[in-house]
C-alpha cells in the first residue's frame, strides 16, 4: 500500500514480469480524479477498534523519528516551499512513475505491493560490490492460497469503483488520523491513484513470497523518507480495511477481513523491519546541492548535484528526489553515470506539462539550489559474472541510465561487445548524442546507434529487429512506457529469452500521455 512504487518507487522488473500486469483497465486505476469523498461518519469505528489490535504489527524499530541523519542541516537553506497552486500532473520524466511516471509522493505505509512487482531486490543498500543476481525465471504457478483468494475477491469487486475506494481511504485517513497529513503531498490526486494499484498487486503477489518481501522491503526502506514510524502503519491498516468493508460489501465478511489482517500485518512488519534495519546504515535521505545545470534543449537539462554524504549506488540503478518547490512530491530519475570518484550524481530531466518536479528542476533549479535524495533503487544493473554482449535500448531521457551502464562496463575493463539503440522523435531531441559517440570513440566494442522517427520512419524497437543476431546478448531498455513494452514484445519475438531483458517496471513509468 501503500505507496505503491515505486514506487516506486520504480522497481526493476526483468521481461517475465513486465509490470503490464494489473491496473491497466477499467476502474481508473491511473487516472482517478475525483473529489474525495467525506468518509460517513463513525459508523464502523467498534468493529475497527478491533482491527486495529489485530494490526498492530510488532514494532522492532530502534527508531521512530529521525535519525541522526535525517536531523542534518542542509548546506544552505532551501527556498521556502510554496504551497502548489495547481494539481501534479504527471512528470513523465522517468519518475514520476507515479507515474506519471514518477510521482512517489509521501506517505504513510500503506501497504502494499506493486502491480508489478519487481525483481527481488539486495537486502541492503546497493554497494559498488553488490550487484543484484540475476532474476530467476518464474516458478510454475501453484494453486492460490484460501487468503489470496478472498483478497482477490475482494479486489474484484472494488476494481470498478477504485478511484471511490481510494478517495474514502485518504478521507477516512485524514479525518481519523489528522497528524498523518502532514506526511502527504499538499496535493494527493497522484497518491490517491497510487494506493489501490498498490493493493491490486499485493493482492495479486500475496502468495509469492520471496518477491513481495523483496518488493516489500524496498518500499519500507523508501518510506524512511517520509517520515513513516512503525506506529503509523496500525492507522493505515484500519482506514484500508475502513475502505474495503464498504465497497467489497458482497464480498466483505469475517474470513475475508482475517485474511486482509493477515495480509497486512505481514506486509506492514517487513516494511517496519526493513526500515528499522536500514536505519542503523544509511540515512532515510540525503541533501544534495545542485552543482551544475545544463539546459540540453528548451525542455530537457543534465542537473548534477553533489550530495552530503558519500551515496553509494549502482549504474543503472535510480533515486527519488524531491526539490525545495514542490515538498513531499518525489518523482524518480535515474543516475545517468556509474559513480564517479568525486561523489556527483547526475540526472537527465525533460520538463512535460503539468509536471511538477520536472518543470521545477528544469526551469528554475539553478547550481547552490537543495535538493533531497531517497535511497537508491532498481536493479537495472550489469551482471558483471558474465561477458554476454549488452544490448541497450534508450529512448529519450530513457538514454541516461544506457550511458551508466555504457561507464560501468568500461570501468569493469571488460571487452564486451555494447551495441546501444539511442531513439528520439527528432535529431534536435537526441541531446546526449555527443557524450554518446566520445564514449564510442573511446571504446572500440561500444556501437551506438542514433534513430530518429522521423528519418527512420519507423521506431526504436523495430530498428533492433535489423540488426543483430542478438543471441549472446541481455537486453536492458530505458524510455517511456510505450517503447518498453513494444521493445520487450520485438526482443522476444526476435529469440532473447525473457529473463535476459532488463528493464524497471512499466507502471512506474505510466505517464499520463503514454
Ligand atoms: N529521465 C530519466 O532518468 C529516465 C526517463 N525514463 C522515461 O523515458 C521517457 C522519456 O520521454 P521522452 O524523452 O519524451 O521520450 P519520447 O516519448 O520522445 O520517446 C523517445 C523514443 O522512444 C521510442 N518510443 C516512444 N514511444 C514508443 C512506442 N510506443 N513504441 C515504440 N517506441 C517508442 C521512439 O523511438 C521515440 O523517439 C519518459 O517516459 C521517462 O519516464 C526512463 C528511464 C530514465
């Protein structure tokens, strides 16, 4: 729940599990917007009493509050935030996965899963030596358990009213639980949309252990950031259940509530453990001053930014980030070098309408501006236990995770071959293509290859169909969701085997033109 994504934050997700599914149709999973509806009064407080103590998970948190990193000053002060005075619309920028593609905006843990849930991620925090195994294929399917088939049940019948449920959760929430708000946007359209899909996915994943908890654990980790304690997740469990009761109504009845209680209460301690684990080694955010800000073309710069502590990560790998504007309002993007030695970090950001957090960094961020970074995620990495060929397919702002891979493999020495697929609509929007063709220069197995649609005629995806044969490579793609699940289908069908495409997951890059 809660904060689904991915957001999630955006989880990486190999082709067998190309977060296509779930969410797509119907009720509004994406695009809920409507008014909140006020929450009908205290109708089912005794019976939630109840669910409250049975929801309460264990709390092993060393911590509730900041830690000491989360009480560091930033180098300077950040402008004063300013309340939002229009709705977030959907920053496409990779992000936004909330989606719009990048959207994580702050919450409490809701619980919740992704609807696609990615590839089971480290445990810890992402270190230079720790490159996430490769993705085993998928196990056979096995028949589901009595819970998930009341919780699928129950979702069944709440999918075609979602946007009803979602807005009758964050009233009952809000009203309930008042001191919560201040941990959400000002602006909750995008969370509210993010929270059922969430729980689509939970219900969907509730039975595959290994990659919920994995998925899970990455989610309690990212709401660090937030401000999440262990104490908020009991509140959050109540106003779900709250939520479902009313809608799943034919559905609803004791065995189905146990089994969301079960459900939960084992969603929300892996979170709380996660967190508390995490909070003994890294800090829930990091400050980080932009250093640099270079305008490629009117609608896309290369921000660099040098945070305040050392930020271990992996080339391929993304952050959340929040800007001073737009408090609470995270969206994702993806580092676009491997690590360097002098600790900076850059990221590509293309401004879209109605894109909060993208217009702001693009338009108004400037170097000695502060920012914030949530922990790093996604395992879009190489697999360096290898020397298959890469394959790359970046389009857009898609290209900046492509050229950290392109960095770490040539700092790993290794000589193997990088055949990299570099899309944009026109030749004015292939801005990186000078870092691109130096890096060719300097590397005789890199091959990069500039695809414009309008001279190609055709797309980045179908352009791969061209050349090849492409049998000892892994596949890795970077864009907007269109391009990835057209790219994941021209893979397949031209023999790369499921399991060897990388790429994060497509509803963390659902934006809301795609
Ligand atoms: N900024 C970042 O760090 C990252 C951004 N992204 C995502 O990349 C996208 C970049 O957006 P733009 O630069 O506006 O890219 P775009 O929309 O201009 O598309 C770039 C290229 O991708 C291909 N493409 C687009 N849609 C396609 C489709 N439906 N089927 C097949 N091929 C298609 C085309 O070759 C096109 O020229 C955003 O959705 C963003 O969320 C992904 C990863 C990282």
């Amino acid at each position: 729940m809660f904060e689904a994504r991915h957001s999630m934050d955006a989880p990486t997700t190999t082709s067998a599990d190309n977060g296509t599914s779930g969410g797509g149709g119907g009720g509004g999973w994406f695009t809920p917007h409507t008014p909140p509806e006020p929450p009908a009064g205290g109708e089912q407080g005794a019976t939630e009493g109840r669910r409250l103590a049975a929801l309460r998970p264990v709390n092993r948190s060393a911590a509730g509050g900041a830690g000491p990193a989360q009480r560091r000053i930033p180098p300077s002060a950040p402008p004063a935030p300013s309340a939002p005075s229009a709705r977030p619309g959907s920053d496409t920028d990779r992000a936004d996965v909330e989606p719009a593609a990048d959207v994580e905006p702050a919450a409490p843990p809701t619980a919740t899963a992704p609807t696609a849930v990615s590839a089971p991620a480290p445990d810890s925090a992402p270190a230079p030596d720790s490159v996430p195994a490769p993705v085993p294929p998928p196990a056979p399917a096995r028949p589901a358990s009595p819970d998930a088939v009341l919780i699928r049940r129950t979702m069944a019948e709440v999918a075609p009213v979602a946007d009803k449920v979602t807005s009758y959760f964050y009233a009952l929430l809000f009203v309930r639980h008042p001191d919560l708000r201040p941990l959400f946007p000002a602006a909750m359209d995008t969370q509210r949309d993010r929270l059922l899909k969430a729980l689509l996915t939970a219900a969907e994943h509730i039975d595959n252990t290994e990659i919920l908890v994995s998925y899970l654990q990455n989610l309690g980790r990212g709401h660090r950031k937030y401000g999440t304690r262990p104490e908020h997740y009991p509140a959050v469990g109540e106003c779900l259940l709250g939520a479902l009761s009313r809608f799943a109504e034919a559905a609803w009845d004791s065995e189905t509530e146990a089994a969301w209680v079960r459900a939960y209460t084992k969603i929300s301690q892996v979170m709380i453990d996660a967190a508390a684990v995490d909070e003994l080694r890294a800090p829930a955010w990091w400050y980080a001053e932009v250093i640099s800000h270079d305008l490629r073309t009117p609608d896309v710069a290369v921000v660099t930014v040098r945070p305040d502590q050392p930020y271990p990560f992996l080339a391929g790998q993304y952050a959340s980030l929040e800007t001073p504007w737009w408090p609470r309002v995270w969206r994702h993007y993806s580092f676009a070098s491997a690590p360097r030695s002098d600790g900076l970090l850059s990221f590509h950001v293309k401004a879209v309408p109605a894109g909060w957090v993208s217009s702001a960094l693009v338009h108004r961020a400037r170097p000695g501006d502060i920012l914030r970074l949530g922990p790093p995620a996604g395992s879009m990495t190489v697999d360096h236990t290898t020397d298959s060929g890469l394959l790359c397919l970046g389009g857009g702002t898609g290209i900046a995770p492509i050229k950290a891979l392109v960095e770490d493999v040539a700092e790993h020495g290794q000589r193997r071959p990088v055949e990299v697929f570099y899309g944009a609509r026109t030749g004015h929007d292939l801005y990186d293509i000078d870092t691109m063709l130096r890096l060719q220069q300097s590397h005789s197995w890199l091959a990069v290859r500039p695809i414009v649609d309008q001279q190609a005629h055709l797309q980045l995806p179908d352009a791969v169909r061209e050349y090849g044969p492409w049998d000892e490579y892994d596949a890795y793609l970077s864009g907007p969701p269109g391009m990835i699940r057209n790219g994941v289908d021209a893979l397949r069908d031209i023999g790369i085997p499921s399991e060897r495409i990388r790429h994060d997951a497509v509803e963390d890059l659902v934006a809301a033109r795609d």
